[in-house]
C-alpha cells in the first residue's frame, strides 16, 4: 500500500475486508474508459470490469451494474431483473452514493451499499480489471471471487 491516492487505499481496504486479496496499482495513464484500462492492462476489452450505477425509477435507490468493457447495458433487459425500470442518475449522484468519482469506480467499498448485478459474460475471464477509486488505479482479480466479494447477482446485461 505504497503511496495509493486515499481513494485507492479505501478500496483497497474494502477488498481486504471482504476477503479479496488485491493489488492495485496506479497507472502512467488513465484508465477512465473500458478502451484505454485494456490498453493500459495489456488485455482484451472485455476483460475490463465497468462500475455502472443507475437508480431505480420507482424506489430512487442506486444499483450497482459490473460489466464487461466489451458489452452495452439494455436497460430494459436488466430492468426485469431489477423489478423496475432504471434511470441513469448525474454524477453529483453517484459520487455521493459511491463515494468516488465516475472513471474510478471501484466494485467494492462505496459509501453506500449498493444492490449489485453482475455481467454474465465478466465469468467467461480467468482474470477481469477493475478501477480501484480513481481513473488511474486498478486491480485484476478472478471474476468468480469479484462476485463473491460483492455479492453480485450474475444476469445478462444485452
């Protein structure tokens, strides 16, 4: 935990807590979109882990969505799974429940805790990347672990 952004400590707390061994590591360059982490990780684009949150239409309450860089969320789809229709709040939002800013948003350790869902197609990966707090700090660590830390449920997100 050598010189981590306060933000990346948190997560990397966060993680430790819920008994996921993880390393973060601070990148040279940004790792805000699903394009440049790949790049930045030397991996494939689906192997990037987005930490999307939306609100529920009718509950106003946040859920988290992890899912693969390589595919889009059909919020439709996941409203079904969801048992609402979703909104996507503005960031004022999200960083209030998340605790982060969006580009760095971590899977696990927000200020809220979140309903999470995971993208199906992350546990088709031995390894996924995920921003740990800030746009320039990530971990890898094996999907199946990522969702027993978070206790995500596994749907498909198109």
């Amino acid at each position: 935990m050598t010189d981590l952004p306060p933000s990346a400590a948190r997560v990397e707390e966060a993680a430790r807590q819920a008994g996921l061994a993880i390393e973060v590591m601070v990148m040279a360059q940004s790792t805000r979109t699903a394009e440049e982490a790949a790049a930045a990780c030397g991996c494939a684009v689906g192997q990037i882990v987005k930490s999307l949150v939306f609100r529920g239409a009718a509950t106003k309450k946040p859920i988290l969505l992890l899912v693969s860089g390589a595919n889009r969320v059909d919020e439709r789809a996941v409203a079904r799974y969801v048992g609402e229709k979703l909104e996507r709040p503005d960031a004022d939002y999200v960083r209030e429940v998340t605790g982060f800013v969006i580009g760095g948003i971590p899977p696990l350790g927000h200020a809220t805790p979140l309903t999470t869902y995971m993208d199906a197609d992350l546990l088709n990966y031995d390894v996924v990347w995920a921003a740990a707090g800030t746009p320039a700090t990530v971990f890898k660590v094996e999907p199946e672990k990522l969702r027993e830390a978070t206790a995500a449920t596994v749907i498909a997100v198109g």
